[in-house]
C-alpha cells in the first residue's frame, strides 16, 4: 500500500489544491468549510505522507502525478510518459507563509 492509499479522497483534493498554490483560505472557500478544518485535513495528510511543510507536501503531489494525483490510475503507477508531465506550478502562496 503506498502513502498516497492511506488518505482520505477530502486529504487528496485539499492535497493537490495545495500543490496548486491555494491558500488554506481559498481552499476552504472551494470546499464550502472552514480554514480550521482545511489545517486539520493538511496536518493528518503531513503525518500519513511523512512530509512536514505545504512546499514538502507540493513536491510531493507534483512527483506523483500532479492534477493526476487525484486519478487512482495514475496514482496506482508510474506515468507512462513521464516526459509529457506537466510541470508544477510556482508556489508564491506557499513562499510567503
């Protein structure tokens, strides 16, 4: 079982919405509930993937696959054409924290 198995589908989205830039704000605007409940879903995400940081957490998602980490596929192996990967985003959201 990898990491990525062990949470739930709320940690997956607020996880590549993190890797997307959002702020915990916006990500809980989007996900119609509050920044604390967006903290709560970030700090058991950390504990399960071993990572310690949101930009720890964005490099994580963007070497799994990036918008395709949402996608059990693409999660369950490796890209078939990892050269066609699109790249991450900049993280200014994350940097100014």
């Amino acid at each position: 079982m990898t990491p990525r198995e062990g949470l739930t589908p709320k940690e997956i989205e607020v996880a590549t919405m993190v890797w997307q830039g959002l702020t915990n704000r916006e990500i809980g605007k989007r996900m119609s509930t509050t920044e604390q409940v967006i903290k709560n879903h970030l700090r058991s995400t950390f504990d399960k993937l071993g990572v310690w940081s949101r930009l720890e957490l964005a490099m994580y998602v963007a070497s799994h696959g990036g918008n395709g980490w949402n996608d059990p596929v693409v999660a369950a192996g490796p890209l078939r054409d990892a050269g066609k990967r699109e790249a991450p985003p900049l993280f200014p959201s994350v940097w100014q924290r």
